[in-house]
C-alpha cells in the first residue's frame, strides 16, 4: 500500500463550522465527534468543540479538529491544501465555492505549464490551490 498523506486542519472553536462548509463544497462523507462524545472534555466550554473530524471523497481526505481552550492554533502561510485533477466543472465548483467570504489570491488562468490554477484564501484563513490538469495534446 502507498503511503497517504491526509491534511489536518486545527482550528479554534470552528472546527464543525469549516468542516461542514468544506462538505457542502467538496461533497462526499463526513464525520465528526465531539470532546463530549469522546468523553474527554476537561472543561464544560470543551463539550461542543471537535475532537476529530474526517471528510472522505473521491480523491481527497481531509481531517481536522479544534485545540484545547489552554493552547489556540497559529495559522499561518506555511500550507496549502492542493486539489487537482481533470475534472474541470467539478475543480472549477470547488474553487469558487471554497471563494465565497474569501479572497482568491490568484484566479483560475491557464498557465504556462498548460494547466489551469489558482489560489485562494477561504473564510477559515486556510489556504488553497487548485490545479486542473489540461488534457493530453493529440
């Protein structure tokens, strides 16, 4: 088996918020599971925050949950979450869905390589690229 690589996104509070936004996008199942469903909530404010969630679709798998109350994430500009493929309605969708009440870096735009790319910022502060591969020249 090849190994895989899974994202997984810390958020602070939000975390069934972008999860559930990325779903509505990106399709596919996704499951959550609270602190309290895990029964590991040390703090009554910890109940609702997710201890693990997992979205699983054709190609892509995306994991995330939300920190403890004592230790808030540090997002910065060091990720990229890259989707790619040929499919060009479904890639295009996800772009701009993953748009709205964010900021696209950079639009889809056929590149010098020949595909096509872009690059966005949602409204969670995640940072995404999207390539859709050109078909093959005859």
């Amino acid at each position: 088996m090849e190994p895989i690589l899974n994202p997984y996104l810390n958020f602070d509070g939000n975390a069934a918020e972008a999860m559930k936004y990325y779903h509505s996008v990106l399709g596919g199942e996704l499951n959550m599971q609270t602190f309290d469903e895990a029964k590991m909530a040390g703090d009554p404010k910890e109940k609702d925050r997710i201890v693990h969630a997992s979205l699983k679709s054709e190609g892509l798998s995306l994991m995330a949950s939300d920190t403890r109350l004592n230790s808030p994430p540090k997002f910065g500009d060091n990720i990229h979450l890259s989707l790619g493929g040929q499919d060009e309605d479904r890639l295009t969708n996800a772009f701009n869905g993953l748009a709205k009440g964010g900021k696209v870096d950079m639009p889809l735009a056929k590149q010098f390589w020949g595909d096509t790319f872009g690059m966005l910022t949602d409204k969670f502060g995640v940072h995404w690229m999207v390539n859709i591969t050109a078909p093959p020249q005859k």
